[in-house]
C-alpha cells in the first residue's frame, strides 16, 4: 500500500492495511492520498500511482459502467460522487481498464467521510468489496433463470414478496411482471389446495427447501390449474430468496378426466347393446364385466357371473374350441365372426358367432367378447335343408333353374370350405355341376370311372354330402359350375 506522507494518513494506513475490502483515500481537493492492497488488486495494479494521483487520473485509466451494464460519465464515478458529497451505501459498479468493455472486475463501493474536528471532512474513503464471483453468479442465474421454460418464481424470505417472474410462469397464469413484482405470494393467494398449508408456509418462511407438492395455482383470469412445485434456497440474488419452479399438470388431470369421462360413457354403451358382451382377463379367464344382453342370453346373473373363470361358469361347449380361438387372440389380438357352441346356465346349447379384440382395463389385458345368438337361425337353415334334401333325392325331374334357386336356399350346418379340395376335385365338382355323370365326366377328363368314382367319394367326405343332388347343390352355393339352364 502507498500513501501520501502526513501522520493522520500513516494512522489511516495502519487501520486500512489488514482490512480484506478496498479503501481509496481522497482529499477535499480530488487528490488521491492512499490505497490499501486490495483495493489496488481490485483493479489489477500493485502501485498506487498505477491508480492515478487524482480522480480525474483515475477515470482516464478505468471504464465503470453500472451494474445493468451502462456506461458511467466522469461525474457519475464514485470517487466524483464522493467528491460531491453524495452519499451511497452500496452500489454494484463494472470495472475494465480504459478502452476495454467487457468488465473485469465487480465491484460493491460505499462511501466513508472522516473528520478530525467535527467540521468540514478530512479525508473522503471509497470503500471496495470485490462481488465478481457473485455477481457473475447473479447474472448466470439470471439467464438461466429466464431461459428456462418451466415456470419459476423468486421470493424474498425477509417478507416473502415476489421479486421475479421468468417468462415461463408469465405465458402459463397469464400474469404481467407488474401484478406479481413486489406482492406477497400467500397474499395473492396464487396457491392453494395443499394438502397442509400451514406447514408449507412455515418452510418458504424459514427458507427450508420445499419437496414436490401438488397444488392449484391462480390464473390472472381467475382459474386454478393444477401444479406441482418445489422451492430450494438460493443465495445468488442481493438477498435471501426462495426460488419457486412450478411443473403443469393440468394437461395430465383434463385428460384423467376425459378418460374418466369416455370410459363412463363406454361402460354406458357397453351395457346398454344389444349384442351379448363380456369381458375377460386374458391370464386367467376370469370374467370382470359382462353386460344386460350376456345374462340374458347365457341366465347368468352378475353376482353368480363376474370373478368367476370360464371353465367354472361351463360356457363353452368345447374347450380345444375355446383355447384354438384364444390362442388366435393371443397371435392375432382379434377374432371376426367364428362359429361356436356355448351353453346357458341350465345347459341348453347355443350356436353363436363370435367376435373377440385383445383390449387393456386399468393395465390388466383382457379380451373384449362379443356373441350373436344364431340358434334359431341354425335350427331353420338346418330344417329347410333337410327338406330340400328330401325334395332331391330324386332331383331327375327339376329342371336346371329350380336346382340353382334351391341351392341359394339351402345353407347346411357343416360347409367346408372350396379350398379343401383339390384342384383335379374341383374340376369333377364342376363337370358334377353340370349334370355330367361319370362316364361323361371319365371320358373328357381321360380318367377311368374308377377313378373318378373315386374322386366323387372324396367330394362327398369334404363336403359332408351323401349323394349327387347334395354336391351339385354344395357346388352351386359355391358358384362352381358353367352351364346355365
């Protein structure tokens, strides 16, 4: 340190030396009398006339701008202001050597004024905390703080008032800064629904860190959304703070709601349809809903219903049946209209159709059953096809048209399908079906009758037919045959 000789200045110095902030002496004239060490280290010199020997010097060698950044005039230095008598207890102050505009050095001046008699001031002190590592600190929180897109707040826990709103917070309640800047937070009432409020209020109050809470936070149009928020202390802002970030869940809860909703209005459909429905766990086969039309087709009633496996309730005719069908579920995650025979509760036999969807109920797979009951369906098809078959057993006198017009009505119970057979059988089916016989049919195949009698018997067994009309009608329903009456 070095200083201008006088016996008050050498007492000043042994006061100043050992002092971790930095003191500037200036006289009444400008003149700069001292500077502790650190106050020379503070501005990166280690000679006091590295400072200057006058405040005019000074300003010559170190740019100052305001802590926001703006560039300071001569006379709004601190030495001028001191030197004018004005009085600032604690300023934030950007330092860079002259020429230079990216600040070196942070700076928090106040000012002391020292007389020995009461009157006029001796001597004028600039004293000097370095606040770099802070306020650099302050101004990265401050991007951060407004980059960040979840919504925050920053509370001051001497009186717990608003003294930040990042853009985050702002876009989501809709507030402007100017409604939260400098109000309470409890007195804005912006939360509420906490699940023990008067705890929360005793940690944001004596600066405890808040774990994630659930609440519903107040909207500048006057709704409440439902958030979750955690507050931690900070210690980067001028004074103790909390800061408040806020997660919105209220997407999450509209949507609650609307599955909520759907899944009441589909309960509603499911119960009300006029197709018998039931649901099913696909582990065990327990049954976990089934609707009006199920219990009216099966007798079975709820309680003697649900939570009950298939196996126990006896529903399905063929159990190789029903697994096949589940196994295809299972590969397929649906069926379309199977044919099945299912029992009531008294043991009648019921043919259905059945349709099946692999489906999900609260994170349990299940499937989704739908059965139309075709019983009498079946029983009148199957007896308006005895009757044709009687009609046919002699079908040598009916005439090519009455066969087509008798074959769209006759649906058997058993129809293999036109695949099952093989293309030399579909070819004799064809001929059969243009009332060739069986030499006809040997002489344009240039097969022998054996063989083709042959082949007409397994027709038979693929079709589940037991004589000629019968095939000829089976064929038809399949459109096989060219010739036309």
């Amino acid at each position: 340190m070095a200083f201008h000789s006088s016996p008050g200045i050498r007492h000043l110095e042994q006061l100043t030396a050992q002092l971790l902030d930095g003191v500037i002496l200036i006289d009444p004239a400008g003149t700069i009398l001292s500077a502790n060490a650190a106050a020379l280290k503070m501005h990166g010199v280690d000679q006091l006339e590295q400072l200057g020997s006058t405040i005019e010097e000074y300003a010559a060698r170190f740019s100052l701008r305001t802590g926001n950044g703006r560039k300071l005039k001569h006379r709004e230095y601190p030495l001028f202001r001191l030197l004018a008598g004005e009085r600032f207890p604690d300023e934030i102050i950007q330092v860079a050597p002259a020429g230079e505009d990216e600040a070196r050095w942070i700076h928090q001046v106040r000012d002391v004024t020292m007389d020995a008699d009461g009157g006029e001031p001796d001597y004028l002190a600039l004293v000097i905390s370095d606040v770099s590592a802070r306020f650099n600190a302050e101004v990265r929180f401050q991007a951060m703080f407004n980059a960040n897109p979840a919504p925050a707040l920053v509370v001051r826990l001497a009186d717990l008032r608003i003294t930040q709103a990042n853009p985050g917070f702002l876009s989501l309640t809709g507030f402007a800064p100017e409604q939260l800047t400098g109000k309470g937070l409890f007195e804005l009432e912006l939360l509420s629904g906490l699940p023990d409020l008067p705890q929360v209020r005793r940690q944001i109050a004596d600066g405890q860190a808040v774990t994630q809470t659930e609440a519903e936070l107040l909207g500048a149009d006057g709704t409440r959304r439902l958030v979750i928020f955690a507050g931690q202390p900070i210690d980067v802002t001028d004074e103790d703070a909390l800061l408040l970030t806020f997660a919105d869940l209220e997407p999450r809860r509209q949507a609650e709601r609307a599955l909520v909703a759907s899944e009441r209005h589909l309960l509603t459909v499911f119960e009300m349809a006029p197709v018998a429905m039931a649901i099913t766990h696909h582990a065990d086969g327990r049954l976990s809903r089934a609707n009006a039309a199920f219990r009216q087709l099966t007798s079975y009633d709820t309680a003697a219903a649900i939570g009950r496996t298939i196996d126990d309730l006896g529903l399905w005719a063929s159990t190789q049946e029903r697994d096949q069908l589940i196994a295809m579920i299972g590969t397929e995650g649906r069926l379309q209209s199977q044919d099945v025979r299912l029992r009531r509760r008294d043991g009648e036999a019921l043919d259905c159709l059945v349709s099946a969807e692999a489906i999900d109920v609260d994170g349990v797979a299940c499937i989704l059953w739908a059965y139309a009951d075709i019983t009498e369906r079946r029983r009148t098809e199957t007896e308006l096809a005895s009757a044709i078959d009687e009609v046919m057993k002699d079908a040598s006198w009916l005439s090519r048209s009455i066969l087509d017009k008798l074959a769209t009505l006759r649906r058997p119970q058993t129809q293999a399908p036109a695949s099952d057979l093989t293309p030399r059988e579909r070819e004799i089916l064809d001929l059969i079906c243009d009332d060739r016989d069986d030499a006809a049919i040997s002489e344009r195949l240039a097969l022998s009758r054996n063989t083709v009698r042959n082949h007409v018997a397994s027709i038979y067994a693929k079709t589940g037919v037991n004589r000629r009309s019968g095939a000829v009608v089976w064929g038809r329903e399949r459109g096989m045959g060219s010739r036309r009456a």
